[in-house]
C-alpha cells in the first residue's frame, strides 16, 4: 500500500526514538511484509497479501488485522525471542499499521478527490497516482543519499526471514528486486522536477510523521497496557485519527486528469 520508502522513512524516525531496536533489522522488517513474488502484472502475489497482510480474501492493504499479527508473533513469543528476531518482527507490525494508515488517510481521499479518474479508468487509475508516489520515493533518495535505504538495505546482505510464514526464497527475491528497482530512475515516474498532482511532498511528509507518532504512542500502549481483543489498531484509535486528509493532497496549481 505505501511506497517501501515511505516505510523505510518511518522506520529511520522509530528508530531515533526506540533505541532498544537493531537497525538493520527493524529496517528489514519493514519491508518484510512485501515479500510475496508478483504475477506478471501484479494483480497476485506468492505467497499471497492474505498471509503476508493478513488480510481477508478480498481486503485490500487498508484492513491489515495488525493485532492479530501482534499478538501471535511479538505479545505471545515474546519470551522466546532475541532482540534481532524481536527488532524484525515489530519492524513487521509497523509495515501492517503504516499500510492501514495509508489506506484511510491517503488512498480513501484520493478516491474521494479522483472519483471521475477511477470511474473512466478503473483500477488502471492506480498508475497515474502512483507516478507520483514513487516519483517522491526517487525524489527522496536523490535528496536524502545517506538514508536507511542507502546505509542498510542496498549494502547489508540479506537477514534470514524471522517470521515462519515467509518463504525464504520470495523474501530473498523481493528484496533483491526493491535493491533494483531503486538503483536506476524509473522513466514511468520521471523527470523527478515536476508538479505533483496526485500526491505532493508535503502529503507525504506528513504521512511520515503522523504514521510515526501514531506507532510511538501504539507501542507504548501495547507495552504498558492489556492487549486488546481487536483485529486492528484502528478499533483503538479515535474517529478523528482516522479520517481522510484533507485534498488535495497534491499540488494545487498543477492540474489533475481526471
């Protein structure tokens, strides 16, 4: 759902606050859940988002069941696991919450705003709002060249999965294709100088740091606090935490194809 970069760029802000992490590790684990290998035009993963998203068949990346993957693998293990498995696997969890957040707060606004695009395009829609999601990832990398992309996941090699359910070999593939994916501009998002229609820089800087309060004060609830029987930590959050930003997300002034 949000862009690998977008989650790595709020991991690298976690872990300027949870110093009990390994770097490498956490910022693996938020990657992990994107591990599934995509059928020839992305319309399936194996393993399936299902699994890896926890997801009911049909369900898009909006309705992660993130606490049913906490409580199994981080609250319930807890005891069993070093701090390099623990790292990976909170890294995990705030990949599930990251993709629900985008979910409501951008994905839902952008229907909303784009309604005409989705109506006359269908799913294909999709791409033209996605040229300028990874067009800002790029922009990102090109302005930030000593991020967690750069320090950890296209230098370090490969950890083992830390999670049963993730198949070695797709995990392996996958990263190795986020590594390629990122080392040369992609021409379907470029020139990287340009408006931003669908979605601007500052909408995604602002995702980045309302996901990364949101999972500060999420862990500090998990930790301290019984773990509550839901689904999903938007059963936690208040009305307002949920809502859809506030258009356009993109730029104003540029015009948009509707």
């Amino acid at each position: 759902m949000g862009t690998w970069i977008s989650h790595l760029r709020v991991a690298e802000k976690l872990l300027a606050v949870w110093s009990d992490m390994d770097a490498a590790a956490f910022a693996f684990g938020n990657l992990a859940p994107d591990s599934g290998i995509p059928n020839a035009d992305w319309s399936a993963f194996d393993p399936p988002k299902t699994l890896t998203h926890f997801l009911r068949v049909g369900e898009d990346e909006g309705r992660c069941q993130d606490l049913v993957y906490y409580r199994t693998y981080l609250n319930d293990a807890a005891a069993d696991l070093d701090p390099l498995r623990m790292s990976f696997r909170l890294g995990y969890f705030c990949h599930l919450v990251c993709d629900n957040l985008w979910g409501w707060w951008i994905v839902q606004r952008s229907k909303q705003d784009y309604a005409a695009l989705f109506a006359a395009a269908g799913s294909a829609a999709w791409d033209q709002l996605k040229r300028d999601w990874y067009g800002l990832d790029f922009q990102y990398l090109q302005d930030h060249p000593a991020g967690v992309f750069q320090r950890i996941v296209q230098v370090m090699p490969n950890p083992a999965p830390a999670l049963p359910f993730i198949p070695p070999a797709a995990w392996h593939s996958q990263l190795d294709s986020i590594r390629a994916y990122y080392t040369t501009l992609d021409p379907e998002v470029a020139p990287l100088e340009r408006a931003y229609p669908y979605l601007n820089a500052a909408t995604m800087n602002r995702f980045v740091a309302d996901a990364t309060q949101v999972l500060v004060e999420l862990r500090q609830r998990l930790q301290t606090g019984p773990i509550p029987p839901y689904e999903s930590v938007r059963q936690m959050l208040p009305p307002a935490v949920l809502a859809p930003y506030p258009g356009p997300l993109g730029d104003p002034s540029a015009g948009v194809i509707d």
